[in-house]
C-alpha cells in the first residue's frame, strides 16, 4: 500500500505509462488556489490543470451539481432525452450568443468535432468538390493529440513516429495575416482554425488586430474561422472569451461590442467548462453550420451526459456570479507588473508576457537547457506549482478565485526563488 509520495510516484513508473513527465510532487487534496501533497505540504496552484480548474479547487457549487446528478442520474447516451441537457444547451447558447451548441467531452474531442463541421459545411453549402476541402492551422499550434490533430503539429514530440498524416490542412506562421490572406486565395479553402492566444506554445499573444483581421479575411473568403478557446476561454484571459477583445466592461460579461468583439464562426470550448471536476467539452455555431450534421453522422456516448451538462450550468454560473473575469484582468495585471518589478532586471529573464491570468516567464537559455525545469523545483520546493513548456517557459497561470494577498505572497517567493536561483550561476 502507497503512502509516502516516492511511493505513488514509484506505482505510476511500474504500472503506468510513460507519456508524461510529472514535477515530482504527488497532489491528494485541493481548496481553491491551493492543493496538498501526501505529506501535507501546502502549494499554490499556478497550473490550474491547463486551466481546467479556473473556478478554483473543489468549489462547493461545482461540486454540488456533481455529486447530485450523480445521485439522481449520471447517464443515458443520446439515445434519450435527459433532463439536464436542454437547459445547458439553453444557457451556452444565450450566454455566447449561437444558434446551437454540439456537448463532447474533451477539448480534443471538441476539435476533431469542429473539423468534421467545417468540412460538411464546406461540401453542403460551400460547394467545394468532395474530398478537396482544406483547413487553414498555424505553426505552434495544440489542438490536442488525436491522429487527425498532431497531422497538422509543428511540433515533433507531437506528430514524429504516428504517420501517415490526414491531408487536408495548410500550416501558415502565427500571427501572419499576410500569410493568411495568401493562404484564403485557394477556392478549396473551408475554414482557418486558430488559438487567440497560443497557450502550449509558450503564452504567445498576437497582435491586437489579429483575430479580428482574420475574421475579416474569412468573411470575404466566405471562410469558416474556428475559435479554439478550450484553454483561452471561460474568463482566463479576463473576459469570457479571448476573442472579446477588451471592452472595458465593469460587469465581465461580454457585450459583443462591434469595435472589440470578434464573433467566430464554430467557437470551441472545454477545460474550465468542466469547473475542473468532470470532462466537458462544446462546440458552438449556427444553424447554416450545426445542422449539416444529421442523426447518426456524429456523437459520443458520454457527450452531453445529465452529469456533465448540470455541472457545465453550475461552472458558468459561478463565473459570472463571482465576477471571476474580472478578478482575473486584475491579478493578472498585479502578476505581470508586480514580477517585472522584481525579477524583470535578472539576467536570467528574457521577458514577461500574457493576458489576464494565462502568463509565462521566458528564461534566458536554449529549449534543450533544463533551466526552466530547475527552477520549477525550486518553485516547488518555496511552495509554487507550475511547468515549463517549450524547454525555456514558465507558465503560470492560478485559479481565477486566486485574492491580491496570495498573489502578493505567490509573488514574494517568486522573487526570491529567481533571485537565489541567479546567484548560482
């Protein structure tokens, strides 16, 4: 029987398998922005599960909803009517402003969902000869690891060993709208999938004008631009969406100002819809789009299951209620400036970037260093969850429930694991 971390950590090695690569710390308890190893160690959470868990650990309304469904009825497949879906379909679709919305359950699941549209969409109504419909993606992308996904990965861990690749997809640099609009010349064109900020690839925000100048493109191309707002989304970067541009709302919501809002054609969704405790994924659209798909040409069993669908409802409500999108511009604002002020001078740091509460710190090495990796021990070891992506980025990205006073502290030993950290080297 495990019991002392080295312990679980010694049970995965021998039974599970090896695709990941764990920080050494093995978590049983969370609240919040926080979360306890099995020694009763305390850590800040600068994860957030990939920004699953934006509504903090464990929220009580969350997991409430969870565990009463579960009590009442967990699932049915689409085979019936539940009583759960309708209303989550009703309140996604009014609260984003779409015609319907298709429930999965992961984002990749989502992803692959939103490709299967755009390519029906592009036969039934487009027009494009069968078989001859081709995406748009950018380099740098994760769209998740199905084998259709990593066919359009620039990112060799992702794709290299799990040939043959589907065809059918264009790769284009990010944040090029030259490139873009190069790339929409070809008549085969379906749509352009994209993230509005590149989170896996390091927190890479495109200029401000690149969302909206793609969907211009788009428009004119008659062009399907896909949204993948599964990490982005659901108030991490300090609005509902990153596509909402910032409208300097008081209320967090959304207001789908012309000047601010850029509206996609299929939005995609998951990760923090789920409130961190059950998988669930959507992909949003409208009639002309949702309804080229017909009975028996798409689903999954556990897709807009009662339990999925009531702890959805639940996630969104304590969003809003919480004004969690708004809390997030700020703290993000005190994590950025307040790090520029201690660390930004370091050699070690080569910059500070991001949005809302998705940020990272560059380090000042190669990718094949292990830097980055080290100071996340030592991150660790003050009390601090978070990982390197890409070799030299940090991303830090709490629970959107995360107060100034634990970010101020979060910030103070921030400071003093970079600054011990340089005076080693």
């Amino acid at each position: 029987m495990a019991h002392t971390s080295t312990d679980y950590m010694d049970l995965e090695a021998r039974y599970g398998a090896h695709n990941y690569h764990p920080l050494p710390v093995v978590l049983e308890r969370g609240e919040g922005v926080m979360v306890w190893d099995v020694e009763g160690k305390a850590y800040f959470d600068f994860l957030s599960a990939y920004s699953a868990v934006n509504q903090g650990h464990g929220h009580p309304r969350i997991v409430g909803a969870l565990v009463d469904q579960a009590k009442t009825l967990a699932l049915t497949s689409r085979a019936f009517y539940n009583a759960q879906l309708g209303p989550f379909e009703k309140a996604i679709t009014e609260r984003f402003g779409y015609d319907k919305v298709l429930a999965m359950n992961s984002g990749a699941e989502a992803v692959e969902t939103a490709i299967k549209l755009c390519r029906r969409w592009a036969y039934d109504v487009k027009g494009i000869p069968a078989n001859q419909a081709k995406i748009i993606v950018c380099g740098e992308n994760f769209h998740g690891r199905t084998s259709t996904i990593i066919s359009f990965s620039s990112d060799p861990d992702s794709y290299a060993g799990f040939g043959p690749y589907m065809p059918g997809f264009e790769r284009i640099p990010y944040n090029d709208i030259p490139a873009l609009a190069k790339a929409l010349e070809d008549p085969h064109v379906a749509g352009f999938l994209v993230e509005p900020i590149q989170g896996e690839a390091g927190v890479v925000v495109p200029d401000s004008h690149f969302v909206s100048k793609a969907a211009e493109l788009c428009q004119a191309h008659g062009v399907l631009l896909m949204a993948d707002e599964i990490q982005t989304g659901i108030g991490r970067t300090g609005s509902w969406l990153a596509t909402c541009g910032d409208c300097g709302c008081q209320t967090g919501r959304c207001e789908r100002n012309p000047n601010t809002y850029t509206r996609a054609d299929i939005l995609i969704l998951g990760k923090a819809l789920s409130g961190g405790v059950y998988p669930v994924s959507a992909v949003l659209a409208d009639d002309a789009i949702m309804l080229t798909i017909h009975p028996g040409q798409h689903g999954s069993t556990f897709g807009g299951n009662p339990i999925a669908a009531n702890v959805a409802q639940a996630a969104l409500s304590v969003m809003e209620d919480e004004a969690l999108m708004l809390n997030a511009r700020a703290r993000g604002n005190q994590f950025r400036e307040g790090l520029a002020q201690r660390i930004g001078s370091l050699a070690l740091i080569k910059g500070i970037r991001g949005k809302g509460l998705l940020n990272a710190v560059l380090i000042n090495d190669s990718p094949e260093s292990s830097t980055a990796w080290d100071l996340c021990l030592a991150l660790r070891d003050a009390g601090i969850l978070a990982k390197p992506t890409h070799g030299n980025i940090i991303r830090f990205a709490p629970p959107l429930v995360i107060t100034e006073s634990q970010m101020e502290e979060a910030l103070e030993r921030m400071e003093k694991v970079f600054t011990q950290f340089e005076q080693t080297l």
